[in-house]
C-alpha cells in the first residue's frame, strides 16, 4: 500500500510517456511480453524505475558471489556451498562466467553493445568450453521455477548458433538455496532449426507490437511492482488497475 506519508503530489496519477518501440530482445524481456504486455510497456517502453526489490537484490549479489569465485577462485562464498565441490569442479574445467552473447536480425554474431545492429542479447551465468558438447549452467535463488524451459531453450539456441561445431548442449539450473538441479538437454540435429524457427516467430511478434493489453493473471499480478496499490521509485502510484480484475 502507499505511505499514509504519501503527498497529494504523489498521489497523482502517472501520466504516460511517448517513447521509442525498442529493435532489440531478451529472454527477460520476452519473459515480460509473454506474461503481460501492459507490464512489458511500462517496464521496458514507458522505462517505469520499479521499487527496489529485496529478492532481486539478494538473486543480483549471489550472481556476483559466482562470478567472482569463477574468475578468481579461493573460498566458495558461503551462500553458494550448496554447489560448493560443483563449482570448484567447473572452474577447473575453464567456466567462463557472465557470458554474453549477441546477435543481429539475420543471426550474425555481434558485441552486447552494438546499440546499432544487436537483435538479441544473451547473458549466461557460467559456460563451460568444450568443442562440441556444450554445458551452459544459470544461478537462481528461491524455489525452482516452472518457466525454465522456455529460457534453456533460447540459451540453447544462441550456443549452437555462435559456434557451429557444438552438436549437443546441456543447460542447468542451478537453485542455490536448496541445491536443485534442473536440467535440460539439445541436440543440433533434433532441436536447433525447430527452436531457432520457434524464438525467431517470437521476437518477431514482440517488436512488431504496438498495442499493450493488460493479461488477468491472480498470480503475475500478485507480485506486480506497476499495481495503483504500490509505489513506483518516484513515489507515484503504479498506473495499473487490471490487477483489481484478478483478484
């Protein structure tokens, strides 16, 4: 609920702003789309600054916690020892932390920040080289999540892309708190043109919308951080009230 400290200044409703339709995706993003798009418009469009989020702060810190043993070593952080003999496993096998992956519209490799020609962007918590057999492994704090697939899939996508020897590719994720393990496994012959056709369709209709209707859903509007009951970084209440529908 709103401060009962809140001014009738922020109070007022949020005027909505004129913005650029983005040329570029994520998975994130997409994850965004998929579920609302009246969410995916004030997040990503209207750039809305959401409240800070003490479980998003504690996921981005223990990302950090990894990437940093992966690239330095020494002692596997406390928050991690539910993986801790994993991960000293895949530094010794060369795990190359926060890995990007970027690719223009006709799938040609290209640098995360090539603001004038990147159409997709893919970030991977650990990659794990090898010249065929790909293991691609991402860090999630809480409970496993039902979703995973769908985000293992355009991982799966983008490695056999970059490098074309890769025939197979094994995607893990990795639940820190409780240390679950949900795997998924590709092949280039089975899987790579079907997916690749699959996520192409997918961002095409994302970047070609133009209209944002709000999705009734009980429980993506639970933890919707744009509710008119809530609070946005600025003080203003979120601009959405289609959350009242889904109750």
């Amino acid at each position: 609920m709103p401060s009962k400290y809140a001014t009738a200044e922020k109070k007022k409703k949020h005027k909505r702003r004129t913005y650029k339709f983005p040329k570029f995706w994520s998975y994130s993003r997409w994850k965004v789309f998929n579920e609302c798009r009246a969410r995916y418009e004030f997040q990503y469009l209207q750039k809305l600054e959401q409240p800070e989020s003490p479980h998003l702060a504690r996921g981005t810190y223990v990302h950090k916690l990894a990437e940093d043993y992966l690239d330095d070593g020494g002692r596997v952080p406390k928050e991690l020892k539910e993986f801790g003999d994993e991960l000293k496993a895949i530094r010794k096998l060369g795990a190359l932390a926060e890995r990007t992956l970027a690719f223009t519209k006709s799938w040609q490799e290209t640098v995360f920040d090539d603001w004038a020609n990147c159409w997709l962007r893919v970030k991977i918590d650990a990659d794990i080289p090898d010249k065929k057999a790909a293991t691609l492994i991402d860090f999630k704090t809480g409970k496993p999540w039902k979703d995973t697939v769908e985000q293992s899939e355009l991982y799966a996508v983008a490695k056999m892309q970059r490098v074309k020897e890769i025939e197979t590719v094994d995607v893990e994720f990795w639940y820190t708190d409780s240390g679950e393990v949900v795997p998924y496994f590709y092949s280039r012959i089975r899987d790579f043109k079907k997916l690749k056709q699959k996520w192409q369709a997918r961002a095409q209709e994302m970047l070609a919308a133009r209209t944002f209707p709000f999705t009734k859903s009980a429980y993506n509007c639970k933890f919707c951080p744009f509710r008119s009951d809530k609070e946005l970084a600025n003080g203003l209440a979120g601009p959405c009230e289609g959350w009242k529908k889904a109750k």
